[in-house]
C-alpha cells in the first residue's frame, strides 16, 4: 500500500506544479476574465446603473443616491415628512423587484463566464487502488495468493478547432449578458418613475384631504350662519336647506379624499418597496422644483430616446444573441479538431503462499516474497470528429435559429415605434399638462379675489347666501383643480423622464443656445 500512496503524491505533486506554473503567469492575466470574475460584468450592486467601460462594469449611482441598510430609515411612527430624493434611496436599496432584477443579471455574468470554459484545456487525474487474496480449500492444496495493484492517470484533452462554435456560444453569451444589464438600467429608471408618480399623487392626495377639511370648515360655519339669521328672520328655510346640503356634501368630499389617501399611500409603499403601514408622509406639491420648459421639439427628444433607451439597446442586444445562435447552428456543420493525452502508471505485487507441496511445482511447497513490477503507458492523439448526417437535425436547428432573428428583427422594429410613440405622447401630454398648471393658477387666483369679493359684500348685506355659497363652491372647485393640475404636470414631467430614458436635469444639455 505503501507504493499505492507514493504514486498517488507523485501524481497529485505534478498536478499542483502544473496548476502552480499557470496561475503564476496567468494570475493577472485572469483577474479581469469573466471565467474568473464574471460579476466584474454585471452592475456592482442593486441600486447602481451599470456602464460599460472596455468589457468592464463600473458603478452609476443615480445622483445623491447612496447604498444604505436594507431597513428603511427614517421610518419611525413620529418621523417627519419624506423628501422625494430620500423615498428614491430607500427604493433602490429596498425594492425586492430590482434585487431580484439584479441576480439575474449576475446569473447572466455566470453564463458568460462559463461560455470560455472549452477554450481551455480539459485536465482529469483518476486512481484506481485494490488489493485482493485468493484462498483455496480442498480443490486444490491449501493456501492462498495475494495481489495488489494501484493504477493512477492523467489526462489531457483540449480542442484545437470547433470552427466556430465555441465563438458563437461566447458571442450569444455576451449579448445575452448585456441585454440583461440594459434591462436592469431600465428597472432602475421606472422604479424612480413610480416613485416620483406615487410621491406626487400621494402629495396631491393628502392636499385634497386638507382643502376638503377646509371646505367642511366654511360649510359648517356656513350653516352655523345661515342657522342665526333664520333665528332673526333674515333668511329662509329653503337657505337653511342648501347649507345643510353643502355641509353634507363636504363631509362625503372629505371621506372620498382620505380613502384616495389611503390608496395613494399603498402605492407609494409598494414603488419604495416598504409596507404600506409605515410613516408615508410627504410634503407638499409647492414644495416641489416646478419643470421648466426649455422650447425643444418632439424629434429633439424622440432622437434622445432612441440613442439613450436602455430597453431598446437590449433589444439589439438580443438580436445579437438570436444571430449568434444562428451562427453555432451553421457551425454544427463543420468538423471538430481536438487533441488528447495521457500517462497512465500501474503498479502491482504479488505473493504465492502454498506451505502444501505442489504437485505442478515438483511436489515442494511454494512461498514467494513479495514481486512487484510497474509498468508506465502514455499516449496522445489528435482527434478529427465530424458528423455527416444526424437525421435533418441540424437542418432544422438552422431553420430554427433564421427564423428567430427575422422575429428578432422585428421585435426590434415594434420597439422603436414604441418608444417614438411614448416620447410624442409624453411631449405633448406634458405641454398640455404646463398649460393647464398655468391656466388652473389663473383660475386660482381669479376664484379667490372672487370669493374675497362676495364675502365682503354678503357681509354688508349687499349680496345673498346663495351667491356666497356659489363662491365658496367656486373657490373650493378651483383649490382641486391648482392641486390636481400641479399633481399632474410634476406627473407628467417625470413620464416625459422616463420615456426619453434621461432625467429633466439633462434637458438642458438639449436645449439650443441662447
């Protein structure tokens, strides 16, 4: 056994010596090699763009944005109100959507990692080690022989030529790579895209809760009003009525807002990717940076989106991919050259015991030492392999593969209309949105001078309850429509965002000199 363990080290010091010698002059070599380090090419981290720079990813946060605990801060039942900045931070460290996005994308980095893994040569060690005793009973004289072996192996095999395959099966692994790291700057941009939409509905929700408390307010004094001078005889019961009315209708405006409230607060839970019963409040829609106009035109920002889209630089992604599968279907037809070796050492002792005389050994009993031989084999052997005919497989697999990059194509196609359709419809629904933010503050301010007027004028018995509570119904009509106008232009503003695929503080890089 002693012999079986001495060749087992030889053999396993050689394999070290071998490994030894090829990670001292390829150590630096394959420290940037995605076989070696595949996650150096997916994005760094969940809440980080990833950006190409010479094969190699590197990090992009989004501006302002650092990685933080999983566990949302600030989130305490006393905290104050929530910046829209800090909501996005929360979101990128905390939404489970883009987590999960983000192994996928290292799953991706794996794949490609192991697509460069029959580009090197194939080194096996195998040993087999037995010891076996024969003993004899009454057919033959007693006695027995004993027999060990150790047999150990090293293998080599490596491919000189897959003609093409092996290319192809990196190619496709790439752009799938790639396509999953675009996908995952898209994730990005709609998680801040929802953020920002359910901020601003949130704001604009507890606005409305506030202003229809307002209201309730100026009914029920109203009513309280209107219920004195009925007492002095100076006014009527049909008054009185229409109070009572406005004061149940503003009672039902004021529930209406806080379920929307509550609705909104969910939402905006689920975009940040925390439980809806924690501490949601946010400021107030004045409070927010109003979008600027810069004067560009819808093909201004239908060019930045199809060069600055993520998604739709994914899609040619994946069309890259389906041509690279269609390039290892056309290699399926070729040869495969390959080169092979071994050496083999097999090492085996024998000893015959027979203490009874052997008639076929001249009647003397037999006792040996022990004998032992080793005997070295080695061989090596190019390989030439080429399938000629696999029943109309490969035919097909071609077929296959053509047919998946023409629907790729098209794919692609579809996709840009999208996009182009989705920055014209945000342009101009965000031009209509800024006109109407502009004509709502003009209504605004035309309501309340309005009802300024007629409260200084019910005062001095110059005009009706009736003609009071129309202003106040007027003025109240035009706090919704200031708070959803504004709701809805800051809403659009950040849909034009994520339409372009680049953030309104770009924007300004676009416009024209002035």
């Amino acid at each position: 056994m002693e012999r079986t363990a001495g060749l087992a080290r030889r053999s396993l010091i050689v394999s070290i010596f071998v490994a030894a010698l090829a990670r001292r002059g390829y150590s630096s070599f394959l420290a940037s090699r995605p076989e070696t380090n595949p996650n150096l090419y997916a994005p760094e981290s969940s809440n980080t763009f990833w950006v190409s720079s010479q094969g190699k990813s590197s990090s992009a946060k989004p501006k302002g944005f650092e990685k933080k605990s999983l566990t949302p801060p600030g989130f305490e039942s006393n905290s104050g109100e929530k910046k829209i900045d800090s909501l996005i931070n929360t979101a990128l460290n905390s939404n489970p959507e883009l987590e999960a996005i983000w192994e996928r994308t290292r799953v991706k980095a794996a794949t490609y990692g192991m697509s460069f893994s029959r580009y090197y040569p194939r080194i096996s060690f195998s040993s087999q080690d037995g010891y076996s005793r024969f003993m004899y009973n009454s057919i033959v004289p007693p006695g027995d022989d004993r027999l060990g072996s150790a047999n150990a192996q090293i293998g080599l095999e490596y491919s000189i030529s897959e003609f093409g395959r092996r290319r192809s099966e990196v190619a496709a692994a790439h752009a799938a790579l790639l396509s999953a790291n675009l996908d995952f700057n898209r994730k990005i941009e709609e998680i801040i895209f929802r953020v920002k939409g359910s901020f601003y509905a949130l704001a604009a929700a507890q606005e409305m809760v506030d202003a229809a408390k307002v209201n309730l307010e100026f009914a029920e004094t109203d009513f309280l009003s209107v219920s004195d001078m009925m007492k002095r005889g100076l006014s009527t019961l049909p008054d009185l009525k229409f109070a009572e009315e406005r004061r149940a209708r503003a009672k039902l405006d004021v529930d209406d807002a806080r379920a929307r409230r509550a609705e909104a607060q969910a939402a905006l839970a689920v975009a940040v990717g925390v439980p809806s019963d924690v501490n949601l409040k946010v400021g107030t829609l004045g409070e927010q940076e109003i979008p600027k106009f810069l004067g560009l035109d819808a093909g201004t920002f239908i060019n930045q989106a199809l060069n600055a889209r993520p998604d739709l630089a994914a899609e040619v992604e994946r069309l890259k991919n389906s041509e690279a599968i269609a390039a290892r279907a056309e290699a399926e037809f070729r040869p495969t050259l390959s080169f092979g070796g071994y050496y083999n050492e097999t090492q085996w002792w024998l000893n015959l015991h027979h203490p009874t005389p052997l008639p076929a050994m001249g009647n003397a009993p037999v006792q040996t030492p022990y004998y032992s031989e080793a005997q070295p084999f080695y061989s090596a052997l190019f390989t030439l392999r080429w399938d000629l005919f696999n029943g109309f497989r490969r035919h097909n697999d071609l077929s296959r593969a053509h047919a998946m990059v023409h629907s790729r194509e098209d794919i692609l196609k579809l996709h840009e209309l999208q996009i182009i359709a989705d920055v014209w419809r945000a342009y101009f629904v965000f031009d209509a949105m800024r006109q109407k933010y502009e004509d709502a503050l003009k209504l605004w301010d035309a309501a309340s001078e309005s009802y300024d007027a007629y409260s200084k004028s019910y005062k001095e018995g110059l005009s009706n309850i009736v003609e009071l509570m129309s202003a106040q119904r007027d003025f109240a009509r035009a706090r919704y429509t200031k708070i959803l106008a504004t709701a809805d232009f800051l809403t659009a503003s950040a849909n034009l965002d994520y339409a372009v695929g680049v953030s309104s503080d770009a924007w300004a890089r676009l416009a024209p000199a002035r």
